[in-house]
C-alpha cells in the first residue's frame, strides 16, 4: 500500500513526514534522508539481483547512512562505478514490513579512493561494504545465511 505523505515545516522551521489519521488527526515524524541504494559495480558478467545487497554494496537500506556519514565499498573493477538511488525521507532499523518514506531527492556525494597498503583503510582489509557516522560504525555482515552474516559483523 502506498499513501502520499507530504512534508511541512514546523515550528522550529524544520521538516517532518506528516500521516492524516482517518479522524483527521495529524502523526509527525522527523525526516533522515539518506540513499536505499548503495554500491560499486560487482566483478560478474552476469546480471546482478537489484533487491538483495552483498559485498559490493546494492540495496543496504541503513537509515544511519545521512548526512556526513562515511560509506566504504571493496573496489571490484576498475573504475569502481558508484551507483546510488531509492532516496528516503525516513525509515525504521531496517525495511523488514516496506515501510519508509520514499521521496524524490538530490544527493551530493564526495568519493576518496583507498588504496590498500597505502591508505587507511578501516581494518586490515575491506571484504564487505562497511560504513560509520558521527556516532559509531556500521557493520552490515552480508550473507544469505542470517548466522554467518551475524559472524560476519560481529567479526568487522
């Protein structure tokens, strides 16, 4: 189900989500833009599934990756070529229900390449996507398998 939500400033001049009830009342919600869709071009021929994410990047989902925060992607082939879209407005710890706010937004990105051995790279090496804000770092820990994706995390 998609319902139009419009956004409106309020009193301190800053943007909130807003849901009509059906008995007219009005739920505020504050916004976090950030990008859905994240990644690096994947080192295959074969076409690469748009839904779930892996060590390239692709449809992450992390609502702590807004403004000033800092993504790390493993260069796959050369260029890397970034892709990013699926821009929303808000959205809880994860999509688990699809609910967010999706909304049409420009986003301005700075990207620094890091090459191994001589840069700082976060860790020994990067093997998987892996990211960090102002508060703390993300570590996503891709698998299929929900056991080795919680090892993997834990061990990034």
């Amino acid at each position: 189900v998609s319902i139009f939500t419009p956004i409106e400033k309020n009193a301190k001049g800053e943007y909130e989500g807003v849901l009509k009830t059906e008995s007219g009342k009005s739920i505020r919600f504050p916004l976090y833009p950030f990008m859905g869709i994240m990644g690096v071009a994947a080192n295959t021929s074969e076409p690469v599934h748009s839904v779930p994410p892996a060590m390239y990047g692709g449809h992450i989902d992390i609502n702590e990756l807004g403004t000033g925060s800092t993504a790390y992607y493993p260069v796959q082939v050369k260029g890397a070529v970034f892709y990013t879209g699926e821009s929303h407005f808000a959205q809880g710890d994860g999509e688990v229900a699809l609910t967010a706010l999706e909304a049409s937004a420009r986003a301005t990105l700075k990207f620094t390449l890091l090459k191994a051995g001589k840069d700082k790279i976060p860790g020994k090496e990067l093997k998987q996507p892996l990211a960090e804000n102002a508060e703390f770092w993300i570590t996503p820990g891709l698998d299929e398998d929900l056991d080795e994706a919680m090892k993997k995390s834990t061990r990034e």
